[in-house]
C-alpha cells in the first residue's frame, strides 16, 4: 500500500462549512467582490482540436476578492531606459482555458471546492558570500550573479507576509489549507541556506550574512566593475546601466530579518539546488565541503576560461565538477582570502530529511512537511499526502544524483508511483495532484544515479504518459524553468511557476472546483509579496529592502523579460473533464 499522510488541510466538508455552503449544488459565496467590479475574461482554446470545444458560458465567474493578487494590480516598470523605477501597473485579467473540457453555463452556481492551497517555487535562498559559488560567470550567463540576490530572505518573508493576509482562494473564498514548495528552496545546498528557509517558513530570525559576522565579504564589496557595488562610488557595469549608489545597503543586507512563519501547514519538494552543490554536480565529493566552508572565494576569471565552464555546465559535460576542481585549484592564488565558515558545508540528502523533521522547525505542521521518519530510514524524498476528502497530493523527487541541473525520475519511484494511483483507482478514486520541482521539458537527464547504477532513469515526456494513463490525475505542478507555463496533457494540465528570485517575483493560488456538470475547473492566482510597488532608496528597512529585491530583480542586466509568460499562463481557470 502506498503510504497517503494526514495532512492538517481542510477536507470538503469543512471547506462548505467555513463558506457557508449548503448541498453539492451550493455555491461557495461567488458573490461580486468589493474591490473590483466583475469582467469578462479572454478565453483561449489552445491548440485546435479534432472538434471545436463550445464555450457557452459567462467568459468568468464573478470572484469574492482580488486585493493583494494580480487580478488588481501588478508591479510595472515607469520610464523608459536605463534603470527603471516600478509602479502599480494593470491587473492581469483571468483567462478561461477550454483545451480540455467544455465550458458550460452556470458552473459559478453549481460549483464546489474540493483544494484550495498556495505555490512556492525556486524561492532560490542565497548565502552570496558562499566560495562555492561562481558568480565569475556572469559575463557568460546573468543567472550566475544577479544583483537582488543579498535581498532574498528579506524577499521571501515579505511572501509569507501576503500569504498570511490573503482571505481565501481568490476564485471561490474556500480556506487556504496549505502552502506547497515545488524545490530550489536553497541555492548552493548549504546548510545555512537550509536552516534560513526552514526558520522563514516556520518563523523566526535569520541573520542572512556568513563568515565574518561584523561585515560583508562578497563580490558587492570586492571593487570590481563586474558587478554592482551599492556602497562605492565605483562607476562599475551596473551603475553605468544607471543603477543606484546606496549607502548602507550591504550592511542593511546582512541584518537580522525577522519572519512571522507562515499561518497555514505547509509541505517542501525537491529541487536540484537542494540537492546538488552548485545546482549541478554530483553530491557527496568532500572537495565541495572543503571549497565551501574554505576561506578562499574566486571572484574573477577570465573571459576565456569562464565561457568553457559555463559550456561544459550549461550542457552537462562535466556532472562530477571533476574540471570545475581543477579550475579552482589553478585559479587558488589569485581567490580572495574571506573567513570560513563551517555553516556553508553542503547538506547530505540524510540532514535535509533530519533538518525538515527537527520539531523546532515543524512550525504550523506538519511534523517533517511532509517526510516522515521512514523516509530518512529508506533515504527517499517522495511521498503521498492527504489534501481534502476528495484529493491526493503526490510530491515526487526529479533531481538525478548523477549530476546536471536538468531532472528524472529512477525506475523505483516511477513504480511507486504507478503503484500509488492504481492504489487510488481500486479505492477511494481521488482526484490527484502532482507536484515536481522540474518541469516535462526540462527532465531529460537520463545519467544514471551512482547509488543506483543499473536504475533506468525516465524522462519528462515518459512520466506524462503515466500520468495521463490514469484519468484521475488533474494537475501536475512544478517550477524549475522560473517561467509561468500552463500545458493540457490530452487529461490533465502541468502548471508551472516563475521564481521568487528572477523577476516578476510570483507564487500562484491554486483551487480545484467541482463544476456538478461533467467536469472540473482548476483556478490559478498569482500573487507578489506584500512589498510596496515603488521603492524608497532612503527606506532600507526589512519592508524597504523587499521592495528593492523586486525593483533590482526587474533591472538586472540580461534577466529575461519572458518569464512572467503571456496571459493564458497566469490567472486561468482551465477545465477537465472529471476522471
């Protein structure tokens, strides 16, 4: 038998209670919210189908709320040129998909919720002082170093914050039961990192510094025009694209934050920054706990030399990091002298489930966020968990230990999982949703795991066929590509998620309706942190500094402008047919 978790989420039962609903008909208050009006929303089918899919309904249903979601207002650049300040900008409107299903009349009247929760993804906690680190390749790619990165945990406690103050699911007003991370909830597999995140969920201070506890040590204070260097008058690259001088932004960076916990339960996921030190290479080489918790940090590299190893990483060549030692090792003389830190050791796949279990970070529950002490017995980062009556949660584990940032899954999860949804089809017939931090695209590393050499691995495209097997499956969520992406899978839809570290900085509102008419409506919200839109440059409180996370997340130099992707990948409600 598949091992399904008692989660501490609200079942069905209790959803119609707390929205006063009465009978399966009932709806759940969809009355005209007051912060905006009712409005019709662009339906988009999708890719043509054998036969034309009728949409015979009101474009949307009216919605209970959208104060503090994206369907009121979303940040947006002012100006034009160089450094660009933000602003309140328009609402993106919600958007009907009917790839899959029909959209029929009157579903807003007949309509339960069966789940209605929230999505982190690609949170991307940074220590930035880190030696394992190779921000030396920026001048290769601007995901190597990005100038908001000393303001991530000020960032993702300001998420928390607008969590814990939305009223409901945004569509239908059920109760929020619980917050999901689909993984890279680090970012160099460090232990600080992972005891930052855990505090932030679960709540407390952090102090998001490393090695010298009095000051900063990093390539924001190192004089080079490489990067942005906030405190000196330095006209480097960032400053001549017409970034700021702060004065006291770096030791602002580094105070202690103070972080409220999120109010609801919530469960983690995998990802491969979690997994593997860098993000890409194979774990458990001594050398990465020597590097990183060293007291010598590369912070330069020449041009060269930095477009080969960002070529051998950017296409897998070398997943054991067997160059990437050897360019370290040449380049040692000419690393800056910072001071170790015992903190920055990468953490074993054993001490990420210990960390998750240790009852000082179970916070609002459950016990382990969903691993269990047989996980750690078993040394396996998937499991089950109960969402409502109606719904299965499946948190699956997609990093290849073999190495490389691209994602799999090994024969003996994949028969798990078979296992587990024809589990379900013999019994209670749930509905299930799926959550991975790789996305279908991006699992096509096959290398095999050196704890499991003769373990076939299974791409993105063969884990859409089981789940499309299995007419329960309704929604497969994940992040990884830090893009909003929505997908039909024939029977069920991929929803994937932008990162909170690349601008525009979302996490994503997901509810599952009953429609009572043959079919089933996923709704998807997304929403910023509760930082201002506009910044002060003077304000460099926890609050200010959130902002300043998101203003220089949208201005840094070659970050993608496609990520928030277009409007039928953001708010959406996207039908099914009931399995």
């Amino acid at each position: 038998m598949s091992r399904i978790r008692s989660a501490a989420s609200l079942d069905r039962r209790t959803f119609l209670a707390a929205t006063g609903a009465v009978g399966a008909a009932t709806g759940l208050g969809l009355a005209f919210g007051p912060d905006r009006p009712a409005q019709a929303a662009t339906v988009t089918p999708g890719p043509a189908p054998a036969a034309p899919v009728p949409v015979d309904a009101p474009a949307v249903p009216p919605v209970p709320y959208t104060k503090g979601t994206t369907l009121s207002s979303v940040s947006a650049p002012r100006g034009s040129g160089g450094y660009r300040r933000l602003g309140d900008g328009p609402a993106w409107d919600r958007v009907v998909r009917a790839d899959l299903a029909a959209a029929h009349g009157g579903r807003d009247r007949r309509r339960t919720a069966l789940a209605s929760f929230v999505q982190f993804t690609d949170l991307h906690l940074v220590d930035v002082q880190s030696p394992l680190r190779y921000e030396y390749l920026r001048s290769e790619t601007a995901s190597a170093w990005r100038p908001q990165e000393a303001l991530s945990v000020a960032g993702v406690v300001s998420l928390i914050e607008r969590v814990n103050a939305l009223p409901g699911g945004p569509a239908t007003g059920a109760p929020l039961s619980f917050v999901m991370t689909t993984g890279d909830n680090t970012d160099n597999n460090s232990k600080l990192e992972l005891e930052w995140f855990l505090t932030a969920m679960s709540g407390g201070k952090i102090t998001p510094n490393s090695g010298d506890r009095r000051r900063y040590e990093g390539v924001q204070d190192s004089g080079l025009k490489l990067y942005w260097q906030p405190d000196s008058a330095l006209r480097d690259a960032d400053k001549e694209r017409g970034f700021p001088r702060l004065d006291g932004f770096l030791e602002a960076a580094i105070r202690t934050v103070h972080s409220p916990g999120l109010r609801l339960p919530w469960y983690s996921t995998v990802g491969n920054h979690d997994s593997l030190p860098g993000g890409c290479y194979a774990p458990g080489d001594p050398y990465w706990t020597e590097v990183a918790t060293g007291e010598r940090k590369l912070e330069t590299l020449p041009a060269a030399e930095a477009a080969k190893v960002w070529q051998a990483v950017k296409e897998g060549l070398d997943p054991k990091g067997e160059d990437f030692k050897r360019l370290l090792k040449s380049h040692a003389k000419q690393a800056r002298r910072i001071t170790p830190d015992e903190r920055r050791a990468p953490f074993t796949r054993a001490e990420y489930l210990r960390a998750h279990l240790d009852p000082a970070h179970t916070g609002p529950g459950p016990h382990g966020h969903g691993y269990t002490a047989a996980d750690l017995e078993g040394n396996r980062l998937y499991y089950t968990f109960r969402i409502s009556d109606d719904v299965l949660g499946i948190s699956l584990d997609t990093t290849d230990p073999g190495g490389h940032y691209t994602g799999s899954v090994g024969d003996a999860q994949l028969a798990w999982l078979e296992r587990t949804l024809k589990e379900n089809e013999k019994g209670e017939k749930a509905h299930v949703l799926v959550f991975s931090h790789h996305t279908s695209k991006t699992m096509n590393n096959t290398r095999p795991d050196p704890a499991r050499p003769h373990e076939k691995r299974h791409s993105g495209a063969e884990l859409v066929e089981v789940l499309a097997a299995h007419p329960g499956v309704v929604g497969w969520i994940n992040g990884h590509s830090h893009k909003n992406e929505i997908i039909p899978h024939g029977s069920f839809w991929e929803i994937s998620t932008a990162s909170h570290i690349d601008f525009p900085q979302l996490a994503r509102v997901i509810e599952l309706v009953d429609n009572h008419d043959g079919t089933l409506s996923l709704f998807t919200t997304l929403v910023e942190s509760a930082a201002p839109h506009r910044t002060d440059f003077t304000d460099l409180s926890q609050t200010g500094l959130a902002a300043l996370y998101r203003e220089l997340s949208f201005n840094a130099p070659e970050a993608r402008s496609d990520l928030a992707g277009k409007a039928r990948d953001r708010n959406v409600e996207l039908l099914l047919k009931r399995g």
